[in-house]
C-alpha cells in the first residue's frame, strides 16, 4: 500500500504527519523529497485539450499481418 501527502516542515526542521491511514503499531517507511518553494502541485489532466490535434486512420483497427510482427515486412528503405 503506497500513500501519499504533502506537508511543511516546521519550526526547528520539525515534520509533522498526522492522520495516517494505517493501524497503530505498523512499521512504515517514509520517504522525504524536498519541492522548491512555490512549486505548483499537478491537480491531473484537463481533458481535451488537444481534442482535434490527432487523426486516426479509418483502418487504425485492422489487424497488422504476420510480416509485420516477424519483422519481414518490406521498409522501402535499401
């Protein structure tokens, strides 16, 4: 189980994590990775943003041959 959370470090270099989501008593290990002041934390993916950019083929779903899987297929290139 992975979980992640963001923090500030406190007075004195102290870092304080609270409400973890694992049982009293577990062992666990934790990994610090400094981010620079002012970095902007990704919040995910806006959808669509490039709707429009890409063409797909009609045939994109057309099963490639044997040729092409074996690596026999003819490149064009001598």
């Amino acid at each position: 189980m992975t979980f992640e959370t963001d923090t500030n470090i406190g007075p004195g270099g102290l870092l304080q994590l609270a409400h973890l989501p694992f049982p009293e008593g577990w062992q666990v290990h934790v990994k610090v990775e400094p981010k620079p002041q002012g970095a902007r934390q990704r919040n995910g993916f806006a959808f669509g943003l490039h709707a429009g950019m890409v063409e797909i083929p009609a045939d994109f779903d057309v099963p490639l041959p044997d040729s092409f899987w074996l690596g026999t297929e003819a490149t064009g290139q001598d």
